[in-house]
C-alpha cells in the first residue's frame, strides 16, 4: 500500500491506505445513460442561482478543479450512488447528470474522462471537484487545486436519444401579500424567466406562506427561533443533503449546526439561528469572503 499526503479541505485527504494500482485505474467509459429525475432541476446556492443542462450537449470551460476523499467516501451523492474516492467521477454545478467530461490539467497536459454524479463546488474560483483517483492521474493531489480545462463528452447517439424529463407539479395560486424580503426561488423564478411551464415547483414555493417544519438537522436548536442564513433551496431532499455535506467540507469554521428545513415541496438549507441581524451578518460576510457569494437572511 502506498501512502500520500495533501489535501484541498480540512480534515479531508486521500486516507491512510492507497490501493497500489492507482495509476491503473481506467478513466469512466462513457455511455448513453437517461438523466436523473431530480438532480438536473434548476436550484439556489447562497443566492447564486443555477440551471443545470437537462439534456446532453457541447460544454467548454476553463477553471480550477479542487478535490475531495476520505472524508465523503461514501456519503450520497446527487445521483444517488456512494462516492468513491477511487473511482473516476467528478462534481459539477450545472453539468448534466449524469454525463461525462474530458478534464485536462493546463500544466501538465495531463487529461482524464470522468462521469459527473455530484454537485459543486460552490465557490466563486473554482469549476469541478475530481474525485481522489482523478486528481491523482492529474498530478495536484499535493497541491490541492490546479487550472484545467473541461470538455464534454457526448456518447456515441446521444444527440438523438430522449432522456428522462421531471414532469412538474401543478402550480397552486399565488399567495396575497409579500414578504418585506423576496423569497430567493422568487428570485430564482425572475433570473430564469420561468413560467407556469418551466419548473414550477420552484415557483410555487415563493407563494407558500406556511412557515417551514425542520426535516433533518445539524443542530439541537434547529426548532428555535432567530434568524438565519438561507444557503440554498431544492425540491429534492438529497440534493438539499448533497449541499449540506459540501458546505460542511468548505466552511469547516462554523460554529452553528447546518439545517434543512422542508415545508411546501421545498427543502432549504438554512444556518443558525443568530440572535440578531448584525449577528448574522458578520457569519454571511465571512461565507461571502471564503466562497464569493453571500447567502440570504430569515426569520423563523
């Protein structure tokens, strides 16, 4: 067994135990596959708003490419498969999923193919998170982050093929009155130019007055009142876990417990609760600071 050093997130690494053929591990064979049923729906991560390709199609981009091992090996991904550290898969904010993607490494010329099963990273300087054995092939595992640039990869007859669409809900009437503040998927709703057709589940939510009931929480005071940051929404819930796991790695300085709370088809990431306004915003300036983007506020 070999064993290796460095790490891009606190506490994470490639683990005490490198299997020895590492170098041997083939790149993702790409293949037509339909797309998930939720993990392509649009979404709002601290107030940045993402609509995913809900189909196959030409992608370039160039950027930097972080990674991720030991401390999510096998934690869910947006897919709904395990991660594995060693196998040839990656996170990408808005690339279908699942699809599959060159990854070149600009120093070196090194590149890998990789299937993209997650999302993130949702930090304002970087592209994709490789998994261990991809960065591995790349050569930055030590460094933690390299420039790279990224390519798609369209399966043989993939232009042609129907994948599976999410068939939307209908949307309930809109709610009288307004919060003082804009819900984000309110927000999210306005950016995208969405209409009654195109997702209204996010929609519909900004229009539900109900006040959220907790499902899961990182927190014992998840049912408490105050305010908190509001650091992402989703219909899906393990697309609202898959964000609390990856802002777990990235903002491993907090203090607070990360909750996400369900009410109205809905499951929002939230954080806190803070005593006060100003309380809140000295931790949203921070997460601003670390990540580029700044979550929103809410009282519950």
């Amino acid at each position: 067994m070999q064993k290796r050093g460095g790490a891009y997130y606190k506490d994470d690494g490639p683990g005490d135990d490198i299997p020895d053929n590492l170098d041997d591990i083939p790149d993702a064979q790409p293949r037509p596959e339909p797309l998930h049923r939720f993990a392509n729906r649009p979404y709002v991560v601290l107030g940045k708003a993402y609509e995913p390709y809900s189909s196959l199609r030409p992608h370039q981009e160039r950027g930097v490419a972080s990674w991720y091992g030991k401390k999510f090996h096998g934690q869910k991904t947006s897919i709904g498969e395990p991660y594995d550290m060693f196998s040839m898969t990656a996170a990408h904010p808005t690339l279908a999923i699942p699809s599959y993607v060159r990854v070149t490494s600009v120093g070196n010329g090194k590149s890998v193919v990789v299937r993209v099963t997650d999302r993130g990273p949702f930090h304002a300087d970087r592209v994709i998170d490789l998994s261990y054995a991809a960065a591995h092939r790349l050569g930055y595992v030590d460094n933690g982050s390299t420039l790279v640039e990224v390519e798609s990869i369209l399966p043989e007859g993939a232009t042609t093929m129907s994948y599976a669409q999410v068939m939307p809900a209908p949307r309930p009437a809109r709610a009288v009155g307004a919060a003082e503040e804009r819900d984000e998927i309110e927000l999210l709703a306005a950016k995208l130019g969405l209409n009654t057709g195109s997702a209204p589940s996010l929609v519909a939510e900004a229009t539900l007055p109900a006040p959220p009931r907790v499902a899961s929480t990182g927190s014992t005071a998840a049912t408490d009142g105050g305010v908190f940051l509001q650091l992402g929404a989703f219909a899906s819930a393990d697309n609202a876990e898959t964000l609390r796991s990856h802002l777990q790695r990235e903002l491993d300085w907090l203090n607070e417990g990360i909750q996400i709370a369900a009410g109205g088809g809905m499951h929002r990431v939230h954080l806190g609760p803070y005593p006060s306004r100003a309380d809140a915003e000295k931790v949203a300036e921070r997460i601003r600071l670390a990540l580029g983007y700044r979550p929103t506020f809410v009282a519950r």
